[in-house]
C-alpha cells in the first residue's frame, strides 16, 4: 500500500469503527432496533478488500455487513437511516442491519442466513463472466459458513466452472457463541477449499498491509478468468457477537493486547513508522469519521418513517 | 488388463474357500435379481411402475463392504438399493413383491423399489433424495457412538451426491466426533446422464473423488470397485478404524453401472423399458462401455476363484441355477400376490405408540 | 397438582431436562447447545447426548433422522424456524416419510424445537409465522404452545411421540411467565383446549395471538359480547372437533392467525367450518390475519401487517352486527 492507499483504508477504517460504535449507542438508545452484528475489530479486511474493487465488482456480505457496505461505498447516511428505519434507508426501512442492498454502489446484499450469500455470489460472477465482463463478485462470510452444506457445493461449482469470483473468509474464530474447534477439525479455511483446488491462503486479517497484499496478488487473476480464490483473514471481533451478547463465553482481552492487535492501531503504527503516513495527520481520521457519522445521526432522525402501507405494497414488484 | 488370477489374492484374510464361494453367490444373486427386475418391463409391462435403478455393475463393491460388517452393524443407502438387502439376507421374494407393488413386499407396497429396507438386518433405509440419506448414516453412527457397542454404521451415496452439501455437513460432523461410520462413495462415473468431470471440480482435474476426505482431515481410498475382495479389504480397515473409535473414513469405490441410470420415465400407458446406457445415448462412447462389459466384476470374480481353485465350473453352474430359480420364484411370487387394500394408504402415516 | 411458576422457555427446557432424565434415549443437539463443560445439560446428560453442531443444518435434521432410524430420540434445537427452511428436504420429505414408506416398519421419533414469529426488528428472514408451509405435511406432528403449561406438557409428549414433531415455540411470548405443574405433565396433541367459554361468537386463536383474543374478549365483555376463545395447542393433528362443536354453539366464527393469509391455520379451519357447519353459521367466518407480505423492518411497517388486538375486536364486532349484508 503505497501512502495515498493506506490513508483511503485508513479513513474507510475509521468510518466504520465510528460508525459501528454509534450505531452501538443507538441501539442502546432504542433508535435502532432488531438485532445489530457489529465488525468492530474486523474493518481491516473490508477496508482492504472493497479499497481494491471497481464499482461495477459485486459485494455480498451476511448478518455482519455494515464495514462491506460502508467499504464498497454505500453512503453512510442512507445505510444509518436503514438501521433506523427511515424512508430514506438503502431499503426503505425494509430491510435493516441485516439486508443492507446498495446495487448503485455494486453492494448487492447482506443477507442473515449464514453462507446464504455464497451462492448468490457465484450467480453473480457467472452472469459477468456471460455478458463477458471483467468485474468480479466478492463474498464475505464467516467460519462458521464453511460448516454449511452450501459452502462446499459453491466451491466445487466455482472452482469447475473457474468463476470469477472472490470468497473471503473472516475467520475470527468464532461462530456465535462457539469457537471454531467445536464445528470442525479443520482449523484452517484454506485447507478446506485446497482439495478442490481453489487458490488463495490465510493472512493476519488485522495486518491490513498483508491483507491489502493478499488481494493484490489474488485479485487479477480472478479478474483475468483464471478462476476463484479464497483468502482466509484471521481476525478478530472486540465486540460480542451481536449487540447485548453477555460475551461469557470467550476470554476477555486485555486493553494492552487489544492495542496490539486492533487493526487501526496496527496500520497507523507501521504507516507512521515506515513514513507512509506523518503523526500529525492521524487524529484527522478519526475527527473526520466521527464528525460524519454525527451529521449522519441528525440526518437520518430528519427522515420520517415509512409510510406503514410500503410494507405490503412491496411483497411484489409491480 | 489385468489377469483376473493373479490380481486378487486369495490367501491372508483367512476368508475361506466357503466364504469366498458365498460372496460370489450373493454377486451372482444380485445380478439375477436385477435382470429380472429389468425383464419385467418387457416380460409383464406396467407390473412395475415409478422408477427402478439397478446395481449391476456394482455387486462386487455392494458384497465386499457389506461382507466388512458384522451383526449390529448398519447402513443406509440411496435409491439404487437392490443389493444391500440381498448381501444381508433379505427374502428376494418380499423385496421382488415390494417392487412389484404388492401387500406382501417389504415394506407392504409403500416404499417400491426406491425404499426398500430391512431394519432387524440393518438395513435402516434410504432417500430417494440425492445425498441427503448421508446425515442418516451418520446420525445413525452418533447413536451407536451414544450405545457404545462398537457397531459401525455404513453409508452408501452415489457420485453426484458428493456435491451435496449434506456430503459436507456430515462428514465434517462425523470427523469431528469421530463417529463410526464408513462413507461408501460408489463412483460409478455418471450421475443420471452427467460425467462426473462435468460436475466434480475433482473429477474434472483427474483427480480421485477421494481427495475430498482430506478436506475434513479424514482418510479417503479409492478401491477397483469391480474387485470384491479389494472392496472387503479397504472396508475392513475402514470398519476396524471406525469400531476402534478413530472416526470415520471415505471410500471411493471406482464401479461401472451396467444399465442406464433407471428406467424410462413416461406418463402413465406408455410401456416403461430400461433405455440404453448413458455412456452410448448421451456420449457415444461405445468403446467405453464395451470394456467396462468386458471387465463385468461378475464373471471376473468367477474367473478369478475358478483360477485360484477356490471355485469349480460345475458349482458356478449350479450357483447360477440356483440364483435363477430363486428369482423365478421371487417373481412367480410377486406376480401371484395380492394387492394392497387402498384403504391401507392412510395406515402409517404416524406411527402409533408401542402398546 | 403442585405447580410452580416459571417462564415459557424455561417450561420448554424444563420438560426436555424431564425427558432427557427419564429416558436416555433423549438426545439434544444444536447451534446453541452445550458446547461448554458448565453447560447445565452437558453436566446432566454429557457431551455424548448433549452436542453442540456446526452451521450444518442438513446434517443436524439428517443426523436426528439417523440416530432415530438406530433407536435414539433427538431433540435437534434448531433455534429460529427459517433455518429450518436451508434444510427443507430433511424436515418434510425425509423423517416424515420413512415410517409409511417402509410400511410400518421403521420409526422416526424426533422433535424439531425451532422460535418463530419474532416480529421486533429483525426483518424479513428471521420473523416468520411458518408453520402453515408444515402443517399439511404427512407424517409430521406441529405443535404452537401459547402457555408455559402447554409449553412443558406439549414438549414432553413431542419427546415421547413416535414420529418427528416440529415443536415451535413463540419468540415474543419467550419470558411470559405462567403456573407450570411440577414434573411429569403431558399434553395430549390433537386436543384442542378452550381458554374462555362464551356464547356468542368462537374465536380461534395460536402462539401469540392466544393472549391477544383473550385481551379482545375481554374488551367485548365490557359491552356484553361473550366471545369463546379456542386455542388447537398442535395444528397437525388439528382438533377441528372442538372449533365445530363451539360454531354450532355461537354460530359465528373469527379465526386469527399470525401468519400470511394463505398459509395458516385460520385458512384451513374457514374451509373445514365453510363445510361442515355451514348450517350453524349465522355470518360468514372472518380471518384476523397476518398480511400477504414479508416482515418489513422498520417498526411501524412491522405493526402494519400483524393482527393485533383492535383489528380482532373489530371483526367479532362486524360478525356480531352482521344482517345479511357483506362483513
Ligand atoms: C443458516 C443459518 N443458521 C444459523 C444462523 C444463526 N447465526 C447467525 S450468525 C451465526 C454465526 C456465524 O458465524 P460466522 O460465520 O463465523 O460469522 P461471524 O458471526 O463470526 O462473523 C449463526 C449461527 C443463521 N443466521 N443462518
Ligand atoms: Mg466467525
């Protein structure tokens, strides 16, 4: 990442951990409601991945999809008056943390059934592959969707048909409440996709450096019709794994390895410390996210609700 | 090709001349059974009816796993299920009758062909849905790892269930709790009219569909299918590996089915027949299939114990008349006994209380 | 009978705890089970009936098929009703099937525990009144406790039946609180119970919408309209006995229901009323229901296509005050 790379992730990073953060309040708050997943910890490989993608390459993301949408462009007031069920939410209102859509930003979806959006990648990548399109589709998803049934018949499908497609892994160890030793032997996620010849390996999700690396070097070949690739990202979520979780059931980490580890932290050390970025410019980042995300807050309470008829009237397009 | 006398060796199992004789005699009572079930649709049209696969081709890899198991044990299958109930001793004629639709099947005439099962045999029963009696075996191994008896559960799938995400969940299940339970994946090259290089990124790089188990970090084989006693071997490890506790194996059995993939499927009139195979309708690859007619693990196991002294022609003979009379008899019967009442229909549908 | 009083999902765990005591052949498995040696069933049962799973739906549902085929009784904890729905095949046309498929010779005794109907924000795949897409499903038992009581009394014998029952618990009623016998406490399914008599009009009601005809019968007192309020507790089997018994009494009947219009329960008892007791009615049956539409998120389109307490007052009173016109 060269300097005007790391400072586009790094504000992308700080967007989303402002973000998430409030949207914690808000949710403490009862101005958002429903169930809230946030990435906080993680935004290292969203800011990566989406920082290297077109317009016209595709997202999915699952139940934890704020950092994908925000990454890939979704505006940060629109996705905020979503979470708080505005009329001018990406979905109307309809739709909410778990189903955030932004097809004009090339997000084309978050869904809540783990691994649900696997497919719906792979659809969507053989439809740019048809039309002869060299944008790709990106999945993110979490370990725990390797266990599901729909992981494998993906894999196999987009490693035959060579898709151009995507998959990434944020394997932070744990799915829901249990972590990863309890759903499977294979510790790995590349070592589950390697019999069927996917390329791709495992990075420190929280190096945002080597995960910026990883994608530069998986990505034109993707594009290029070579075939998927799967890139493992080992990270890890400060957060419990929706907002309210009691989290009893991992070890807390310490303020002093939480330092060590939080991808933001790490990137401004080694930015600053390489020369890529001057100390100065830092706390701007963070003023910058912040501020935004409060204009973001007053907007969105200015966008009224719905208009409670919307609900049925869009159970067919018409 | 390699010369049938040489390339099974008979001694070291301690099998014995008369087990070896029995697993040739199941063979070829597998083989009988089948025949007649395809010659029904010419010799009396529309007794079968719905949809009937056949497991020619496979009864060397059916007779050498199930010969791995011992009482207890258990397996489930797929719809293609003829054989297993005859290797465990089922009556032909009730499994006949069943598929023939007739009160006195095996199931009374509700599950026909597809569903045959035998559960005091253990024989638990099978899904007429792709893959998914995959979980079935494997649960069915979770509750003989709960009863601690070291019984070891079978589970037999086709290729094209390999794709099956129920393929994935279970196996990753069954490694991680070491379930005793041997995935049986009887690559017969074809799933209905699909190679398997068209549909198996695997397959499609010429690689064993075995390759798969290292995805869960489970052993996987591959055995020649066509080979009993290569069949009986691999089991056998697999089975030993399972009782011990050390989990479960896959093993891709490499067979070649002899008929199409099942009958012909018409609406109701038109006389159902069993179509050519695949392999020459859909690819034309009549060389293909000529040399898997030629490699027919039938007369090859035959060939090989008649070589290795095991077998003499006039017991062969005698095994297949044999064969052929019962199946006569399975047929004569099935076609004599009577029908449900249609009342009947509605009985079963739960399963009422044990008195 | 002593009771004590608890919540309805610790009625629910307190009958499989019952069970899993009773009969080892009770197992658990889930997402969200055990998984932790401090887990209270872990230290009950052990990690060998008490299994945390991976996000395997397939497996888990097929897994229970199995191990009931080998002679267990899983209970598979598949915690909201739409996961139910990525394993579709092994819910409704594989344990279902196998005992008259094989004749009568196999059993498939199984309980599916899945939450549905959680309408408090989280949208369109995790809201779902489903049940209607399984109550025509042969072979399968469904049961809709709306009480603690019925809670525990219809879990136990879901445990104890011999085929696969979709037990499905209402996410909003998950901490009412309720009187709940002590120990052994069957419910009989197929047994429909009557919540409050009344002579003028039957309200049928499940889940959620119980506690909400009764608060309407309630308001319809206070102005001299006696609603009776029947609750079917399983609606597979359905007790439509009980609801004709009650029409031919009132001679009118307003059935509410959570779930979309077309596949719910009040859809089919309409038809079965419209034919058996069309001689009985004195107004044409009206249905409270769900709304043709996905759960919208945000909270007032949420409200929007939900029954709910008004919407069921207004519709006894129109069939109270129907004269021969339309309702
Ligand atoms: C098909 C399905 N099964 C179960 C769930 C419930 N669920 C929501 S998130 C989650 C854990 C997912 O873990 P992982 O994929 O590792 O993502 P993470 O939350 O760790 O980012 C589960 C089990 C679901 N939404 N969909
Ligand atoms: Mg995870």
């Amino acid at each position: 990442m060269d300097a005007e790379q790391t400072r586009a992730v790094l504000a992308t990073m700080w967007r989303i951990r402002a973000f998430e953060e409030r949207v914690g309040q808000l949710k403490r708050a009862d101005e958002v409601h429903g169930l809230i997943h946030l990435s906080i910890g993680q935004e290292g490989v969203a800011a990566a991945v989406c920082g290297q993608l077109r317009t016209d390459d595709a997202v999915y993301s699952g139940h934890r999809a704020h950092g994908h949408a925000l990454a890939k462009g979704a505006p940060m007031t629109r996705a905020l008056a979503e979470l708080m069920g505005r009329r001018d939410g990406l979905c109307r209102g309809m739709g909410g943390s778990m189903h955030l859509v932004d097809v004009e930003h090339g997000f084309l979806g978050a869904t809540g059934v783990v691994g649900g959006n696997i497919p719906l990648a792979l659809g969507t990548a053989l439809a740019l592959h048809a039309a002869g399109r060299d944008a790709v589709a990106v999945v993110f998803f979490g370990d725990g969707a390797v266990q599901a049934g729909l992981f494998a018949e993906s894999v196999n499908l987009a490693a035959l048909w060579r898709l151009p497609v995507l998959l990434v892994c944020e394997n932070n160890g744990f799915a829901e409440f249990s972590p990863r030793s309890a759903h499977t032997p294979v510790e790995r996620v590349r070592d589950v996709v390697a019999p069927y010849g996917l390329v791709g390996g495992t990075v420190d999700g929280n190096d945002v450096d080597a995960v910026w690396a990883a994608v530069a070097g998986l990505l034109p070949a993707v594009r290029a019709g070579e075939g998927p690739a799967l890139l493992e990202c080992l990270t890890h979520r400060l957060r419990g794994h929706y907002e309210g979780d009691p989290d009893r059931y991992r070890e807390a980490v310490s303020s002093a390895e939480w330092r060590e580890r939080d991808p933001i932290a790490r990137l401004q050390r080694a930015a600053t410390g390489d020369g890529r970025l001057d100390p100065d410019e830092l706390p701007g980042f963070e003023r910058t996210a912040r501020d935004q995300v409060e204009r973001a807050v007053l907007a969105a309470r200015e966008s009224p609700f719905p208009d409670a008829a919307l609900a049925a009237s869009l159970a067919y397009r018409r | 090709m390699t010369d049938p006398a040489t390339d099974t060796a008979f001694d070291g199992r301690g099998l014995g001349t008369e087990r070896l004789v029995e697993l040739y005699r199941q063979m070829v009572r597998i083989r009988e059974f089948e025949e007649r079930v395809k010659r029904t649709f010419a010799e009396h049209p529309g007794v079968i009816r719905g949809h009937t696969h056949l497991a020619d081709g496979a009864e060397a890899s059916i007779v050498g796993s199930v010969a791995a198991l011992r009482p207890g044990d258990q397996l489930t299958a797929t719809y293609r299920c003829h054989g297993y109930p005859i290797a465990l001793g089922s009556d032909t004629a009730a499994m006949m009758a069943e598929i023939y639709g007739r009160a006195t099947g095996t199931c009374g005439g509700y599950g026909g062909s597809m569903h045959l099962c035998d559960p005091e045999r253990g024989f638990l029963g099978t899904s007429g849905i792709v893959g998914q009696g995959i979980p079935h075996a494997t649960g069915a191994a979770w509750a003989a790892q709960i009863r601690g008896d070291r019984d070891v559960v079978l589970g037999f799938f086709g290729d094209g269930a390999s794709k099956q995400g129920a393929f994935h969940e279970s196996l990753n299940i069954a490694a991680l709790w070491k379930l005793p339970v041997v995935y049986v994946l009887e690559n017969n090259s074809f799933s209905a009219g699909v190679r398997t290089e068209q549909e198996d990124a695997n397959a499609a790089a010429g690689e064993p569909l075995a390759t798969k188990a290292r995805a869960y970090s489970m052993p996987g084989v591959t055995v020649d299918g066509g080979d009993p006693l290569a069949v009986y071997d691999a089991l056998s490890a697999a089975v030993a590996r399972a009782r011990a506790g050390e989990g479960p194996t896959l093993v891709e059995s490499r067979v070649y089915r002899l008929s199409a993939h099942g009958n012909s499927i018409a609406p109701p009139g038109v006389p159902l027949h069993y179509p050519e195979h695949e392999a020459i309708s859909r690819f034309g690859a009549v060389e293909e299939y000529e040399a898997a007619k030629r490699g027919d693990p039938v007369p090859r196991f035959r060939a090989a114990l008649v070589a290795g002294g095991v077998l003499s022609d006039a017991l062969a003979r005698s095994i297949l008349a044999d064969a052929a009379e019962e199946m006569q008899h399975a047929v004569d019967t099935a076609l004599a006994a009577p029908f449900p009442e249609p009342a009947a229909a509605l009985e079963h549908v739960y399963a009422e209380a044990p008195a | 009978m002593s009771t004590h009083e608890t919540t309805y999902i610790g009625a629910v765990m307190e009958a499989i705890d019952l069970e899993m005591a009773r009969d080892e052949r009770v197992l658990l498995l889930g997402q969200s089970v055990g998984g932790r040696p401090d887990d209270p069933f872990v230290q009950r049962y052990g990690e060998n009936r008490v299994r945390v799973t991976p996000i395997s739906e397939t497996a888990e549902i097929g897994m229970a098929v199995g191990a009931a085929l080998a002679g267990m009784r899983p209970v598979v904890d598949a915690t909201m009703a739409e996961f139910l729905l990525v394993a579709m095949d092994q819910v409704v046309n594989e344990g279902n099937r196998f005992h008259h498929m094989s004749g009568g010779r196999v059993r498939v005794p199984m309980v599916l525990k899945a939450g549905y109907g959680f309408t408090a924000g989280w949208a369109g795949q995790h809201t779902g009144s489903i049940y209607g897409m399984f109550m025509g499903v042969p072979g399968l038992k469904v049961a809709l406790p709306s009480t603690p009581a019925d809670a525990k009394g219809l879990m136990a014998s879901a445990i104890r039946d011999d085929n696969p029952v979709l037990f499905l618990h209402h996410y909003l009623l998950t901490l009412d609180r309720g009187e709940v016998p002590d120990g052994e406490h069957l419910v009989p399914f197929g047994q429909a119970v009557i919540r409050r008599p009344g002579a003028d009009v039957t309200l049928v009601a499940t889940g959620w919408t119980v506690p909400m005809a009764l608060a309407a019968a309630a308001t319809l007192a206070a102005d001299g309209i006696e609603a009776e309020v029947i609750d079917p507790r399983t609606i597979a089997p359905l007790d439509t006995a009980t609801v004709l018994a009650s029409v031919r009494r009132t001679g009118r009947l307003v059935l509410v229901d959570q779930a979309t219009r077309h596949a719910s329960v009040s859809a089919v008892l309409a038809a079965e009323v419209a034919e058996a007791g069309f001689d009985a009615l004195r107004a044409p049956i009206v249905q409270v229901t769900g709304l043709d539409a996905g759960i919208a998120y945000s909270r007032p389109m949420e409200e929007h296509v939900l029954p709910d307490e008004a919407k069921v007052v207004a519709a006894v009173r129109r069939v109270v005050e129907y004269s021969g016109t339309r309702v």
